[in-house]
C-alpha cells in the first residue's frame, strides 16, 4: 500500500506473467504469419500489396538473415509488380 508522497501504480502490483519478452515473441510470431501468407501470395501471383507486406515483415522479423532475404524480396517484387 503507498502512502502519500510514494510512487505506487496498480499495473506493477498485479503480476500476470506478461512480461516483454513474450510480447516480443508474439510480435514476431504474427510478422512470421504474415510473412508466410505474403510468400504465398507470391508464389501464387495473387495480390502485390499482400507480398510486399509479408516481404516487409519478413524482413523485420528474422534478424540478419531475414532483413537480407526480405529485402531481397521487396526488390524482386518491384521489378516484377506486372506479373500481379
């Protein structure tokens, strides 16, 4: 219990177990989902915005490897945006 003149909030007395990493992970898990929908709009030549969208978040979500590969990505969709 605070008293007056003591910093006190509601949010950092009620432990829920929801922490920042598990908000990050689950941050990352949707990109991975939508970068895999993306990818699929891709391949299938279905919709350019859906591709760059899961190009864009593939490339955020995956560290190095996945910012070269999606960047990659970004740009071979430019150049080819009129097979969609």
């Amino acid at each position: 219990m605070a008293f007056f003149g003591e910093s006190s909030s509601v949010w950092f007395d009620i432990d829920v177990g929801v922490n920042r990493y598990s908000v990050c992970g689950t941050m990352l898990m949707a990109f991975g989902v939508i970068a895999l929908i993306g990818g699929v709009s891709a391949v299938k030549g279905w919709n350019l915005s859906l591709a760059l969208a899961g190009a864009a978040l593939g490339a955020i979500g995956d560290g190095i490897g996945g910012f070269v590969l999606g960047l990659a990505a970004v740009l071979l969709l430019f150049l080819s945006n009129e097979d969609f």
